[in-house]
C-alpha cells in the first residue's frame, strides 16, 4: 500500500512537532509515571541527546513489510521504522539514559489489526533490540525500560479522550511472596485517544490536541495558550503557524473521511429498520458490503 504525498507530509509534520523537546516533555511528564511530579525543564534537562527519528527498524529482517498498516512503511526501502525513538535519563539521577522512549503517531485507529497489540510488539522489539547494545551475555540487570507511547488523533467514540497505561504486573498463584517492583516494571504500553469531543479538557489531552486539530480556534490562540500553559514556545510563528495548520489539515481531512463513512452506514441502519433489504440499501448509499461489515465491526 503506497501512501498519499499529503499522508506522506502529515506524518512528518507530526514527527518534526512531537520530537521538540518542550513538547516531547509534556508527553513525558502526563504519560510516563517517572516524570509525573517533574518540571518541564527538570523533564528537557533529562533530554540529553537527540531522538531518533523514522531512522531505526523495528524489525530484524527488511523483508517484513506492514501492508496492513502503510503509516509503518518506510518511503525509502519498505521497512517498518519506529516514528520517534529516544533514550532519557532518569529524574536526579547521574546516570546515562535509563528509558528508552517510543513515540507513535497514529490518525487511524482501524487498520485491520489490533492497535495495542501492535503496541506490545513494538515494546517486545524495544527489548530484544538492547541484546549487545545495551547489554551482553547474561547482564540482563543492564536492561533499561521501555515506554511504547501511542497518539491516536481519530479513537472509536468510545475511547476519545483517554489515556491509558498497560503494564508488565505480577500475579501470586501461590503463597503470599512480594517481588521488588524495579525487577519486573521494565515495559509499558500508553495509548492517548484524542477524538473530536467539545468537552474541555486540560493537560496533555488538550495541548494534543491545540497541536493536532486547530480548526477549534485560530492558530494564534492556540500558539497562546500552547506557550502560557504547556510552556511549548516558538521562534518563529509564521513558520510554526504553516507546519501547524499542514497537521491539522491531515487531522481534520481523515476525520471528514471517516464522517462520510458514518453518515452511510447510518443511512444503510435506517434503510434496513425500514424493511429495505440490505442489497437496496447498499446500493442507494453507494456502499460495498464489505466495507458496511468492516466498519460495522469496528464500532
């Protein structure tokens, strides 16, 4: 599956917003338990390095290509890349990076898979991939842990505007022994679910949400409030105004896609309750029956 050249600029847009530091910190201090009592700069000084950007495979073999998921695919050589991955020290501490941290940003939730089952796989490849990186043999205390965060811009009604963390937890079968959890806690899945509610919302969920779908409010406005709340500041706002509406384009487009879709699938609903059989129905909403079950069962 060939992207579009406009998916194509969304998903970098995307990359180049999420990967700023001021940014990616806000992330960090709504999504990743380590950082919640943070600052912003306490959580941009624990930003040491650069991210790694749509630059490192997730897979061992180039030969495994997502044709499900085309927002996976690599332009260049069809391999699946993580979108932003990067490695972050831990709050007051003097150690190197002890977190690996990985960024995805997802405009469609639906994609003939599990969402959050890719999101495990992707923690398991963040794992295994520390083998003689990060540590060798049998040191497997030198592992660090890795977050697999998830933005998704267009969520099933049910799940707009959540966050959800799915970790690694024991489970006693027998006896009543206790485990330290720093020898267990090494993986956690974030799933943030923006959608497009009017209901206000604060923190993490609305400064994605200033990013990623403008069309609420002017672009100064929310640059304002970006700046005044979440401390995301810019340099250049004519600039920043120009990527920030090309992503919020990309947002507003594929929801009005997946409206179109809605409203026929409605209409098919109401053609059937009338006694229409679902043939005419079909027909009449100009809709294949496949694509009628598919949304069908995904709602």
């Amino acid at each position: 599956m060939v992207k579009s050249e406009k998916a194509k600029l969304y998903d970098a847009k995307a990359k180049q917003l999420l990967s700023r530091k001021d940014i990616f910190a806000n992330i960090l201090k709504y999504a990743v338990r380590e950082f919640k009592d943070c600052t912003l700069d306490e959580i941009i000084a624990c930003l040491e390095g650069e991210p790694e950007i749509g630059n490192v495979p997730v897979d061992d073999s180039p030969e495994l290509i997502d044709a499900a998921g085309s927002e996976s695919v690599s332009e260049n050589d069809g391999i699946r890349s993580f979108d932003i991955k990067y490695k972050v020290k831990l709050p007051n501490s003097n150690e190197q990076a002890e977190l690996i941290v990985n960024l995805e940003s997802q405009n469609k939730y639906h994609n003939g898979y599990t969402l959050e089952k890719r999101g495990i796989y992707y923690l398991s490849r963040l794992i295994s991939s520390q083998y003689n990186v990060e540590f060798a043999n049998s040191n497997f205390d030198d592992m660090k842990k890795v977050y697999s965060i998830w933005i998704c811009t267009h969520a099933p009604k049910a799940l707009e505007n959540t966050i959800t963390e799915y970790s690694f937890q024991p489970t006693t079968i027998v006896g009543n022994g206790a485990v330290d959890k720093k020898k267990y806690d090494m993986m956690s899945l974030v799933m943030i679910n923006l959608g497009n509610s009017n209901k206000n919302y604060s923190g993490l969920i609305e400064m994605l949400d200033l990013l990623m779908n403008m069309r609420r409010i002017p672009a100064e406005k929310a640059m304002d409030i970006l700046e005044k709340d979440y401390g995301v500041k810019f340099k250049n706002r004519l600039k920043e105004v120009d990527d920030m509406c090309n992503l919020s384009q990309g947002f507003y487009d594929d929801g009005k896609a997946e409206g179109k879709m809605q409203a026929k699938v409605e209409m098919i609903d109401n053609l059937l309750a009338k006694g229409f059989k679902l043939s005419e129905a079909l027909e009449l909403a100009e809709l294949d029956e496949e694509a009628y079950n598919k949304f069908k069962a995904e709602k």
